[in-house]
C-alpha cells in the first residue's frame, strides 16, 4: 500500500516490428533444432504456441497443403484449417528426422512422447537478446497485412482464427476466406523470405 502507483500495462505482447522479421528469420534457419524449427512454422503459419507445439503430423493434409487443426486444440473451439506454403512445407520436411511415431508430433521435446515446452520457443528469442514474445509474431503478421496487403481485415482475422465480435455478423458469415488466405499466406511467405 506504501508504494507509488504502477503504470497499467497495456496488455499487448511484445511484436516483433514486421520489417524485422525476414532477417529473424535468415537467422533461425543458421542453425536447425526443433525449437527453431518450430518457431519457423509457427511465424509462417501465424498461429499460436500451443498450436505449433501441440502439432500433428496427422492434422496435416499434404495433398491439399493444409494443416487442421481440431477444434480441441484452438482457443476458440473451432477446427481451423490453415494453407501451408513451399515453406511451410519445407519445414516439415526439415524436422523429419525428429519425429517419432510413438508421439505423432510434428515439433517433439527432448522426450519424444511429450511436445516442446512453452518455454523453448521463448528462449530462442532470448538466446537472440530480443525483447519480443512468441504470441507477438502474430501481432507482426497482422501489422504487414494491414500496412503492407490490399487484404481485406477479415481475411487477415481469419488467418488468425479470431472470432467475430459483431454477433449478427458471426451469424450470416458462412466462410472461412480458405482460397484468400492461401494467396495471403503466399504473400507472407515471399516477405518472411525476403521475396517481396
């Protein structure tokens, strides 16, 4: 009670600014782990930590370049299906020598049976000495489609899987844009790689 006020924290998570990205990613690929890895895949595919960690090699859908992910396993309780690009793919290719059928995941920890820990993909960024946060990545992504795309915002919110807040609006919007984000996660792609 005797100590001065605290400033509020905003709430938000660290982001990486998005022109900073293709270089964190050059970075990443200059040595292989599976945590590097799976922060590839997860900044690729802006998606969340436990999304990537908790990965599958049975939710992804090679011949249609699709990663599902089970409505148990999202925030929102909604199965979500995300288009893999070249290098989506690429890096699950990459980590196949880690896998481990008795676990079946894509991204697995030291034991085989159990995924990597919350705390491994943070420490790749704080091994780097960056101040950011995995979630941030997400926060990256979104800030590039809005500045840089011609993307509608509901595409973009629905290559994050975000709800929509606007109930009447949940209830008449039938589409999950699949054929739009696979052209916005394209065009992610060829930014992250330094294609753009």
């Amino acid at each position: 009670r005797g100590l001065p006020k605290q400033p509020k924290k905003d709430g938000h998570f660290a982001a990486m600014p998005y022109e900073e990205v293709p270089a964190f990613i050059s970075h990443l690929r200059s040595k292989e782990n599976v945590s590097r890895l799976a922060l590839e895949f997860l900044i690729l595919t802006a998606t969340r930590s436990g999304e990537v960690r908790g990965a599958k090699m049975d939710e992804i859908d090679l011949g249609n370049r699709l990663w599902t992910i089970p409505a148990e396993r999202m925030k929102m309780g909604k199965a979500h299906a995300i288009p893999l690009t070249g290098s989506t793919l690429d890096v699950l290719q990459r980590v196949r020598p880690y896998f481990a059928p008795v676990s079946n995941l894509s991204f697995p920890g030291k034991n085989v049976k159990r995924p990597l820990s919350d705390m491994t993909l943070l420490k790749v960024l704080r091994v780097a000495d960056l101040p950011y946060t995995v979630h941030g990545f997400r926060s990256s992504f979104r800030d590039w489609a809005a500045e840089q795309t011609s993307y509608p915002g509901e595409v973009a919110e629905a290559a994050l899987a975000h709800s929509i807040a606007n109930r009447v609006e949940a209830a008449y919007r039938r589409t999950d844009y699949l054929e739009k984000r696979r052209n916005l996660m394209r065009d992610w792609e060829r930014f992250c790689l330094g294609k753009a």
